[in-house]
C-alpha cells in the first residue's frame, strides 16, 4: 500500500495538484454558508473527520515518526493546533456576519502576518518592498471593512464585526504558519498535520461543549456537509498544498492562493445570489496586489 502512495506521488503534477487544491480551498466558505448548524460545530466536525481520513496514512506510512517527536516537536505542534482552532472558530463565524468575499479575502491576508511574525520571531529579513505591500493590503483591509458602512451597501449583518473576525482568523493562521515553519523541515507532512489537527480538533470540542453547542441531532445533510469541508478544503485542500510546497517554490504556491478569494466570490455569485458591492471589489483587489507584492518579495 506504501508503494501504491509513492506511485501516485510520483505520477501526479505538482501544477495541476495545486489548481486542484485551489478549487477546492475556494469551496470552503460555500460549504460553510450551505450548512445550518452552529460555526463552531461546523469547525469541530470539520476538522475531525479530516483527521480521522489522514489517520490511515499515518498508521501505514509513518508509524515511527511520532515516536521520534521530541518534547519541544510537541509542544510547539500543539501551539500550532491551538491557533489553528481559533483561526477555524472565529473565522466560520466571521461567515454569519459578513460577505464571502469580504471574509476570504482578509482572511488570506495571513501572509502579512507571516512575514510580520517571521521578522519579530524568526529574525527573517523584512524588504522595503514587503512593507510597502503590507501596507498596500491594510488599506484594501480598511476600505473594504468601512466601505459598506459609508455607503449602506448590504454585505451580511455586521460586516465591520465580520470583517473583524476574519482578520482574527488571519492572525491565527499566520501562528499555525510560524509554529509549523521549523517543524516542516524534519517532520513529514502526515505526522504533523494529525498532531496539529488532533490539538485543534481538542479545543475546538472544548469550545462547543462552552457554547452549549449540540453535537447530534442534525439532518443527514448537515452530516454530508461535515465530510465534504474534510475531503474538499481539508483533503483535497490544505492537505494537498502543504504537499505541493515539497515540489514547487513557496512564492508559487502563495500566490496561487489568491485563486481561493476569486473562486469563492464566483461560487457565492452563483450559489448564494451573493453579489459583492463595489467597494468589497475595489478593496479585495487592494488587498489582493499587496499579498502579492508581499509574497513576491
């Protein structure tokens, strides 16, 4: 069966593995919105059962591995899995209160963060040009986040906390980014995402059980929605990108990322009757160049 995986490895296009992938992080917020029950059940289940289909790779490929973790590979996983949490809770929610596209673009601008966090904590070297795209983002962030309040455009039901929620969601997958970055270069990929999405999967529980969330009881729908936001954005998704950095230069995989803000605005357009206003288009393509110009440098 091991040998069956590193077939399929091997025969697979790293190119076409990441138009893959960006199609199906774009199914993200849809999935989301499709579902009825609560955010932070959405999240739990999500995260789960993305767990549960990546422990059989782990068990037939990399047995060993967890054996070899030392005490710091843990503990700085489970920090990993801990604002990955937060990042799946506050930005599920940030998707009741604001547009899809509003709320996927700020939330991918976690690059920002990364390059800021890899500076103060990594001693990484910032470029004048990675400031000057930082900065070119945060205005797209601030016009798209009071622009609709100035011009009574409808983008959900309180876009500017929304708004504010995927920007939390971006800080915390900027320090499952950072937490991760140093244990990438000795660790497989399989070990470590079930280590990280065991921890996330942990408090995310403990978040649902401190909400008073209940965990059965839905509809065979609700249930088929859980598995898809596994096997598409888990799976198919962040999976298959962590994969495709193995193979292809991370300025590649970064800005193809931009595909995911696009492809989930098209499918709310389509989907969800979600028409985004102007001033969400204006800000969202400010925002989108500065990433660019971040990722680029």
């Amino acid at each position: 069966m091991s040998n069956v995986f590193g077939r399929i490895e091997r025969a697979t296009p790293p190119l076409a593995a990441l138009a893959i992938a960006v199609v199906a992080v774009s199914t993200s917020a849809i999935l989301v919105r499709f579902s009825a029950a609560p955010s932070i059940v959405k999240a739990f289940y999500r995260v789960l059962f993305t767990t549960l289909l990546l422990a059989p790779f782990a068990v037939v490929r990399h047995r060993n591995a967890f054996s070899r973790l030392t005490a710091r590979d843990w503990l700085v996983a489970g920090a990993g899995g801990v604002a990955l949490a937060i990042h799946f809770a506050s930005w599920f929610e940030s998707l009741e209160f604001t547009s899809v596209a509003a709320s996927v673009t700020i939330v991918q601008s976690q690059v920002l963060f990364v390059a800021i966090g890899a500076s103060w904590l990594l001693a990484e070297h910032v470029t004048r040009r990675t400031i000057a795209g930082m900065a070119l983002a945060l205005v797209g962030i601030a016009t798209l986040s009071i622009g609709d309040s100035i011009t009574g455009a409808v983008a959900g039901p309180a876009p500017l906390y929304g708004n504010a929620l995927a920007l939390v969601g971006a800080v915390c997958a900027a320090g499952y980014v950072l937490a991760g970055r140093s244990l990438r270069q000795r660790i497989p990929l399989i070990p470590y995402v079930i280590v990280v999405y065991s921890v996330c999967a942990v408090v995310l529980f403990a978040l649902v059980l401190a909400d008073g969330a209940a965990l059965t009881d839905y509809p065979a729908g609700e249930w088929l929605l859980f598995v898809g936001m596994a096997i598409g954005p888990g799976i198919f998704g962040h999976t298959v990108l962590n994969w495709a950095l193995a193979h292809l230069e991370s300025s590649v995989v970064s800005v193809s990322l931009l595909g995911e803000p696009i492809g989930s605005a098209l499918l709310a357009l389509l989907l969800l009757g979600e028409v985004p206003s102007i001033v969400t288009v204006v800000g969202g393509a400010v925002i989108l160049l500065g990433i660019t110009v971040t990722a680029r440098a």
